[in-house]
C-alpha cells in the first residue's frame, strides 16, 4: 500500500467488523499490511465509542439498470453493517427502482452531473466512514474492508483504489491509458505527489473529508478535483491496488473521451492556478521576462534598416513583456498570500467544528 501525504440521510450502527487475517484477505492485502491493520475489529469490539461508527456506501448512477442490482447485493454481503446508498441521476431505465428493491435508500438528484450528485451525497448522508463506488459493476464489492482499513485505522484520510485491469484493452476504451497517465504525471508535477490513479472511482474516507471537501466539478473531472483539493488540504491519501473489470454486457460508459478528456485538463490547469498562484503567474512571469530579453537582445545585436520600423516594434513589445512579467509575478504573491490567509482559516474553522462535535 502507498501512502501520499498531501496535509438528512440515513445512518446506521457500525457492528464490530470481522477479522481482516484470513488466507484470501492476507493474499488480497499482503502481510506487511495485515500485520497493521488486523487489530481493527477488535478494536472496534472493545472500544465504545468506536462501536457507533456509521459506515455509508454511496453510489452515484446514471442509467445503471443492468449492474445496480449486482452491486447493491454484492455490497450488503461484503459489509452488511453499512447501508447503501444510491443517488439516482434522473436515470431513465428504472435504475432508482431496481436499487430500491435491492435493499438501497434512493435518492434522487435533480441536478445532472456526476460532480453535482457528489456534492449531493456528502451534504445529505450522515455518516462516520463514506465509501463511494460506481454503480457500474466494474469494482470489486469484496475489497471494500481492506479499502476502509486504512481510514479505519487513522492511517489515511481518504484511500482510493486504484485500478489494475483484469483485461486492460476491454477495461479501457482507447486513448484512456495515455490520458491517465497524462493527467497523473500533470497532477504529480505540480503538487509534488506521488499517486498512480486519479481518477479511480473507488474511495473510502472520512467524515472529515466528506463535509470539508470543496466540490466545485460538476462532470467526470470530479475524482481529479477530489484528489487534488486532498493533496492541496495536505490530508493523508492512500493508494490500495484493486481489480478493474470491463463493464457487463448491456452496460454502456457515459464517458466521452475527448470531451471528458479536456474538461480534466482544464480542471488541473484551473486548480493549478487557484491553488498554485505562486508557481503559476511566477512560471508566466519568467516566460514573459525572457522572451522579452530576447527582444531586447536582437534589438541590440542585430542589423536594422535606418527607415524599418521593426525595430521600435521590437522596443514596445519588449518593454510591455517586462511590464507584463512584473504584473503576472504581483499577481502570483498578492493570491498566495490571499491563500495562506484562507488555509489559517479553513484550520481554525474545522478545530472549531471538531470541538464542537466532540463536546455534542
């Protein structure tokens, strides 16, 4: 397992969780793992507070009708403690009505988008531990204790699962291999990280970073939004490897490769910008100050004619490049500072909350 260090619904009871030291967990999570997290459900036999941990499984869908079932059945008999729910896109293949008649609390989320019906989740479901997982039967249901293991243990914030394919030419369609890791190398550049999956569906968190978590994508880009504004909160992210299944026949991806595949990119450079000021308008500054120079130096070393005016044109366009640099770089310190100032904040805020939920 890796670690990355970046810094009204329904609720149910947790009951103690089983023991996580059987022969297929051990081949699923390794030793080394196991040895750390086996003590979980004892743990959580003895302690009392501990016990009335709620553990929510939220599922978002949109015309899911050929996999909801599978997945809402899958999850009760892997962890039947949580309860399940499933928030309904304005699915119209019956998905809301096949869950509900599998066991799920459905709820409807009027709003289209997948970032849309995220925020929806975190604000109305009331819980200690939040799984999220696709609707689309492409994760495994039996992996979900050793995704919460970590979160359970107070070793991470958030864990994803990240995806290794059974099959990856039928997992992913074309060009998403290359756009996955183009968008992982990106995120990981910037922000100094070291994750392998962005945008990985499967995740498990706490209540801390469910009802503190900024969600301002409304599309597909939301997993890379998720992890980024986790590495710029510098919450404790770990990657935990899980199966990625192709979709079953008759599911179909709501995914456009190309579309999709801009709006993540424009996401990154969106969130680089607000939340990398610095580097940012810094990296613009220097590109504008050194092509200005180069303009000065061929207005210096090179031959004009006495009646060209090029060469005033060069003189202009290098002094508004430097004027330009000066800005970009003010631009850069004046919104780090604005960000600082709203980090301090953010971490007196959320102490606060933590206190107030303690003394409740």
């Amino acid at each position: 397992m890796q670690g990355v260090f970046g810094d009204g619904g329904e609720t149910v009871d947790c009951r103690s969780l089983p023991s996580l030291t059987s022969d297929s967990d051990r081949q699923k999570l390794g030793s080394q793992d196991i040895d750390q997290y086996a003590g979980i459900s004892e743990t959580f036999m003895t302690d009392s507070n501990a016990a009335t941990g709620r553990i929510a499984i939220l599922v978002p869908c949109y015309n899911e009708a050929a996999t909801i079932e599978k997945v809402v059945r899958d999850f009760k008999e892997a962890i039947p403690e949580a309860e399940i729910y499933v928030f309904d896109n304005n699915s119209a293949d019956g998905t809301g009505e096949i869950a509900r008649g599998a066991g799920a609390v459905v709820v409807r989320e009027k709003k289209q988008g997948k970032g849309h019906v995220v925020a929806a989740m975190f604000e109305k479901v009331e819980a200690d531990y939040y799984v999220m997982v696709d609707g689309d039967d492409t994760y495994p249901a039996d992996r979900v204790r050793d995704v919460l293991a970590p979160v359970l243990a107070g070793d991470a914030d958030m864990v994803v699962g990240r995806r290794e394919a059974v099959d990856e030419a039928a997992a992913y369609r074309r060009f998403h291999v290359f756009g996955n890791w183009l968008v992982v190398w990106l995120i990981n550049v910037i922000f100094g990280s070291r994750l392998k999956d962005i945008m990985s569906g499967y995740r498990a968190m706490t209540r801390d970073v469910a009802k503190n978590l900024p969600i301002m994508a409304y599309g597909f880009d939301i997993e890379t939004e998720m992890s980024i504004q986790c590495l710029y909160r510098r919450w404790v992210i770990h990657e935990l490897p899980v199966e990625y299944r192709e979709r079953p026949e008759g599911s179909e991806s709501k995914l456009s490769t190309f579309r999709d595949g801009l709006k993540v990119l424009f996401r990154i450079l969106s969130l680089f910008r607000s939340y990398k000021p610095l580097t940012f308008f810094g990296g613009m500054g220097i590109l504008f100050f050194l092509v200005g120079c180069g303009m000065v130096a061929a207005v210096w070393w090179l031959e004009w004619a006495p009646q060209s005016g090029y060469r005033l044109s060069f003189i202009i366009a290098a002094a508004s490049l430097m004027a330009m640099s000066l800005i970009a770089v003010s631009i850069g310190v004046i919104v780090q500072l604005i960000n600082f100032r709203f980090l301090e904040l953010d971490s007196i805020l959320r102490r606060q909350r933590s206190r107030h939920g303690e003394n409740d």
